[in-house]
C-alpha cells in the first residue's frame, strides 16, 4: 500500500503543480504555498480510499500513513511454512531440477544437480530450452535431466522438484503428445522413478544453475563433474527452511 501511496503523491503533486503554474502564468495569481499543501494533503486522504493493497505491521509505514492522515488499511499476515529435503534411498540418486525464465513466454532454462545418498554433489547441469512456456520448460527440464542421468547407469532415481502441476503431469502419464516418446524411452532405462514436490527455498543449489541456462542458446548444456566451484550455498538434508505465503 505504501507504495500505491507514494504514485497517488507523485500525479497529485504533478497536476497540482502543473494547475498553480498555469495560474500564475495565465491569470498572474501569486501562488499560495500553504494552500498548496493543505490541497494536496486533502486529495491524498480523499483518494486513498481507494487503495484497496495491505499493508504491513512495521512502525515505519505507520508514520508515513500518519503523516498523511491516512486510515490504516489491514494488514497481510505472512504463515511460515517448513520445507525441508531428504537424501535418496541407498540405491537410489536424487536429481533436483529447478527451471527459470525470461518472461512468459520468454528464454527458459533449466537447472539440474544430481546427489547420492550421502548427499555428496557428483554432477550438475544446465541447460537452454530457448523461447518457450514455464510449464513446457519444467517439463522438458525433468526429461533432460533424467536423459543426462542415465550415464551413470542408476537403475532408481528421485526427483524433487517445485511445481505441482509438473509433477502430478508425469504421475498421470498426461504429458503432451511430443514429449510421450521420449518419457517412454526413458522408462526402459529405469526401475523406479518417483517425484517429490519441495520448495525454492529449499532448492538454492538446482536454482543456481537453471539461471545459468537462461544465457545458453536452444540446446546447448554446461555440464559439471562434482560440484561447480560457484555453487558456494550448500543445502543439508534434514534441516528445516522456512517460506512465508
């Protein structure tokens, strides 16, 4: 709300400005500056109530609605929720996908860093997917990566990855009819593939290098034997993240 507050101050002081100088110019009246105020601060409070935003619970915003005189508005509650991760099975890797874009539609890229079941990093990757959808490039991220995966021969893989609708795409089988024949190729190459939704904040590694793969061309992938020496941020199974709705 604050800062619908301060635009509604900014075109006020414009036109009210703009009114005085037209004054002054065409009808010679001498401007009155305390009218000025008192006028401005006035239209500030009328339109207000139209600002239909939160705002938050912090002494600093409640000084700039008081100075204007303007009704506190109510105020958004933020619910942490917990997410958090856990390693693979003993037979299992875990392969943690993330996608980014430019715009929707705009220049996707996908993230993927693949981990054992000590959670030790042994492989990352991005790639470019070009102009495409956020659904399209999360979905084809998970088939990318689970191709590049099949180089080390793991029969059983898990994926953790953010989005809901993706995930519950490949469950159901209801994928689009160009990505059919790749996922049934990729299945003659595994025993068991299992998804898992997790969050962002819970996800920093695989979101570090799907940025990366924003600034590739349509195909073309970085890939990385153990951990990449930028990715600096470490994520600990078990330990608890939190996210504000």
């Amino acid at each position: 709300m604050i800062q619908d507050l301060w635009l509604l101050a900014n075109c006020l002081l414009k036109s009210e400005l703009w009114a005085l100088r037209n004054k002054a110019v065409f009808e010679q009246k001498k401007p009155n500056w305390s009218m000025f105020y008192r006028r401005v601060l006035k239209l500030i409070q009328d339109y207000s109530v139209k600002l239909k935003r939160n705002m938050k619970f912090c002494v600093e915003e409640m000084r700039i609605m008081d100075y204007f005189r303007v009704l506190h508005r109510r105020i958004k509650l933020h619910q942490p929720v917990e997410c958090y991760w856990v390693p693979p099975n003993e037979d299992e890797i875990i392969l943690c996908c993330d996608g980014a874009a430019r715009g929707n539609s705009g220049v996707e890229g996908e993230g993927v860093v693949a981990r054992d079941a000590s959670c030790n990093v042994f492989g990352a990757m991005s790639i470019g997917l070009g102009v495409t959808t956020n659904f399209l490039e999360e979905l084809y991220g998970i088939i990318t990566g689970l191709e590049w995966a099949i180089r080390w021969g793991v029969r059983r893989v898990f994926i953790r990855f953010d989005s809901s609708s993706v995930i519950e795409a490949f469950r159901n089988s209801n994928l689009p009819w160009f990505s059919r024949q790749r996922w049934l190729d990729i299945n003659r190459n595994y025993e068991s593939i299992r998804f898992i939704h997790t969050y962002r904040e819970a996800n920093f590694a695989a979101d570090s290098m799907d940025k990366k793969g924003c600034y590739l061309a349509s195909g073309v992938g970085l890939h990385y034997d153990a951990r990449p020496h930028f990715m600096n941020s470490v994520e600990y199974p078990n330990v608890v993240y939190y996210r504000f709705k």
